[in-house]
C-alpha cells in the first residue's frame, strides 16, 4: 500500500471514528463560565482536526526526540474555537521506515481536550480506529472533509448522573474544613511535603521525557510484581520514590513526599443508570478519580541512604504498603471520593485564583493507562492489515496539581513506555532526566541480574 493510499484509508477510518463516538462531535458552550456545556453540532470540517508530519526523512536515532517535541507544543496550545470545532486533533507522523511497496508505518498522535477524553478515552480511540483502519483498508473509499453528525447520538452521563457517590459527614466535614476553615484556626501545619515550586498561573513552556522498556524488560518487571503480589503502578511509585529522594537534598524533603494514583471510575458506575445499550468501557468521557499517598521523611531517609539493602527490600516494602493503599482505596470507591464533592464549587476561576501561589499539594502522580491489547496483521485477500507496535501516553504539565505526571502505557507482548512531563520551572529539568536515567537503569538492571542495585 502507498503512502497515499495510507493516507485515503486514515482518513476514512478517521471519519468512522468520529461518527461512533458522539465526544469526538460536540463543541464545548460557556468554556470561560462556571456553566460550561456541550453543544451538538450539524457537522465538523475534518481537515480542522487531521494533520499530516512527513518525517520519513529524519533520521531514525532522532525521530523519538522529534516526535516529543511536537507533543511538547501541543501541550503548551489552548482548544480554538471550542463552541463550534471539537476540542481535539489527529496527528499523523509518517517514520522513517515508511517505504512505498514495503508497507506504512506511523505514529498516530491524539490530543484532547480533558473534559472530552480521559486516559482510558485514549486507548478507546485508538482501539476504535485501529479497528476503522482495518475496514477502510478492505472497503476502500474516499472521504470527504465535510462530515455531517449524527442527531441522535448519545453522551456518556456525567459522573454525577451515573455514580453513587456516598458522602460521610466526617468526610465531609473534613474537606470543607480544609478548603474553608481560616488558617489561625486550621493551627500551625507541620512540615509539608516537597511539591516543586508553588502554583503560579501563567502559561509556561512544557517538557516531557519518554522511557522505553522493550518486552523482555517488561516481563521481568511483571514476574517480580507477580512474586511481591503488586501492581507495576506501586512498584513505579516506590522506584520513582527513590530517585527524588536520592537526587534531593535532605534538608529539602524534611516533610517528605506525596504521591498520587489516578483511578479509573467507570468500574463503579451504577450500572442501572447507564443508558441501555452504552458500554462505558468502550465510551470517550472524563470518568476519572485520584488517591494521595503520604511517603514519609523516616521512609524518604531510608530510600536515601539504602547501602545496606542489597536485596530491595526497602523498595518493595514502599511498594506493598503503597499497593495495600490502593487495593484499599479501590475496594471502598465510590464512597468518600472528592470528585462527589465537585458540584459544591460554585466558582472554579475564584477557587484557581486563590490558589495562586500556594503549595502544590503532590509530587507526581502516576496515571497508568493500562496495556493496549496485542492485534497480529491481519491476513488474507492480499491485505496485511494494521499492526499495534507501541503505545505513548502523555499528559499536559499540571498547572495546580502534582509537580510532575509520570504516564504509563504498554502493548500485550510488547514495550511498556513512561513519560515524565511537567511545566517550565516547577521542578528542575536536571532533576526530571536523573529521574529518567534511573527508572531506565534500574528495570533494565533488574532484568539483567534480578535486583534493581538502586543504591
């Protein structure tokens, strides 16, 4: 297949996508009220969301680095027009190996506005035009940029419409304690966590650091979770742990760290409000939460001085203890979860402001997107068919939440990839590829001689 024709065929598949999924064709009314809504539109240019990169000339031990510079911009852009264009946009970067006669290969780069797709949306899009591709490959047809939109199409709820959020008293009194309650009678706070600099909202320049781990990295990885009973996501945060800790000064982490861990919500949907017919597992919405871990300064110490520990026995106790917390968290969900709480602001731009300035109240965040499922070529009447080979996931630098967002995505029986991202002058960009450096060395070390010899 030709470049070209790899091109007629994305588009159409494009289009498929879009009218299966009523996210992908509304506009967003009010973005800049407190009473922001979706609009249904009559239909959506499809050039205003499609963009083609020709990069099959760029060498390939550069290729990564320019692709990631591109998402960099992407992150710094805000949504144009949001009323009447769809908050989201299509990249598609031609590889150096792309070569006529020899099959296409390319990188397909979604972005999104957040409340249109969370990360779980993500791999839904994906998912969905994988699938287009391989149809719009069997039944060629050309598509054109004038797409009219469904009338009937059915939003995913809200959260609020679909979820059973219960509220404790405690719990609720609790947080608007803290958000409301003067500081002389909150008493003096102890040492707080180190969060990076505090919030200032201004527009800042992104960064984003991409990690790969090829297959035979992530099996030792998961064949160590496996015998630690864990999850790849504590494990990350304990090795993530490690490395600031060690890289940090001491005196910069007396009120040691916070993490935090983005959970899913559709699993707990109160599944006699869903519409009939929607599966929310293959639906593009926001359905998304988060839990806080505390790490603390005498856990920090340990991490920092660890000559002692040969086997890693601090780093998997981090790591037990932070996957009994979420274990725990996600066995009580929906019940005491802030996102229940969401309709109590009343005025969010007042609720940013007063934040200015303030500290953050994370250090990272961890947002696993989960494995994206193995799709062999497909064969048969001359068609090879399209062919998953990795998956990256990034997301914008936090303007008021955590200092940095390390983001996870992986292929069943292929890499598994990590992005530190994070805004201009939060957290020092030497700090970031340290980070980088030693989540590298380390998993690799592990696959080589089974230990991490993080210390």
């Amino acid at each position: 297949m030709s470049v070209e024709t790899c091109q007629q065929v994305i588009k159409a598949a494009l289009v498929q996508v879009v009218l299966a999924h009523p996210a992908l064709q509304v506009g967003i009314g009010a973005a800049d009220t407190n009473e922001p809504s979706f609009l249904r539109l009559p239909s959506l240019d499809i050039s205003n969301h499609l963009e083609w990169r020709d990069l099959s000339q760029t060498p390939p031990a550069s290729y990564d680095d320019t692709v990631i510079k591109v998402i960099e911009v992407e992150h710094t852009k805000d949504w144009q027009d949001v009323a009447t264009r769809p908050a989201w946009k299509l990249t598609v970067f031609q590889s150096p190996i792309s070569k006529d006669g020899l099959g296409c290969t390319f990188d397909f780069l979604f972005a999104a506005h957040h409340s249109v797709a969370d990360g779980k949306s993500l791999s839904v899009f994906h998912t969905s035009l994988l699938s287009a591709l391989d149809e719009a490959s069997r039944n060629p047809i050309e598509a054109e940029d004038f797409v009219t939109l469904p009338t009937t199409s059915a939003l995913t709820p809200s959260l609020e419409d679909i979820m059973d959020f219960k509220i404790s008293k405690s719990y609720l009194i609790k947080t608007l304690w803290g958000e409301f309650a003067p500081l002389w009678l909150q008493g003096k706070p102890s040492a707080l966590p180190w969060t990076g600099a505090p919030i200032a909202l201004r527009p800042r320049p992104q960064h984003t650091r991409l990690i790969t781990f090829p297959e035979e990295v992530v099996s030792r990885l998961l064949e160590a979770c496996r015998s630690h009973k864990v999850t790849i996501t504590p494990l990350l945060h304990a090795l993530i742990a490690t490395s600031v800790s060690q890289r940090l000064p001491g005196e910069t982490t007396t009120g040691g760290m916070a993490a935090t861990t983005v959970i899913g919500l559709r699993p707990y949907a109160d599944k006699s409000k869903i519409p009939h017919g929607m599966d929310l597992d293959r639906s593009m919405a926001d359905m998304a939460t988060a839990y806080t871990h505390n790490i603390s300064p005498s856990t920090v110490s340990e991490l920092r001085d660890g000559s002692q520990d040969s086997d890693d026995s601090v780093i998997w106790a981090l790591t037990t203890k932070l996957g009994s917390e979420i274990k725990n968290r996600l066995a009580t969900l929906p019940e005491d979860d802030i996102t229940g709480l969401l309709a109590w602001v009343s005025d969010w731009f007042k609720r940013s402001n007063k934040m200015q300035g303030k500290p953050r109240d994370t250090t990272w965040e961890v947002s696993n997107l989960g494995s994206m499922p193995y799709r062999p070529a497909l064969t048969g009447a001359g068609n090879a068919g399209w062919q998953l080979r990795r998956s990256i996931f990034t997301q914008s630098g936090n303007a008021i939440g955590a200092a940095f967002s390390v983001n996870v995505s992986s292929v069943a029986q292929g890499p598994l990839t990590l992005t530190l991202t994070w805004q201009d002058g939060i957290v020092e960009g030497a700090l970031m590829d340290g980070v980088a450096k030693d989540l590298d060395l380390w998993c690799k070390q592990l696959q080589k001689s089974g230990k991490f010899r993080a210390f």
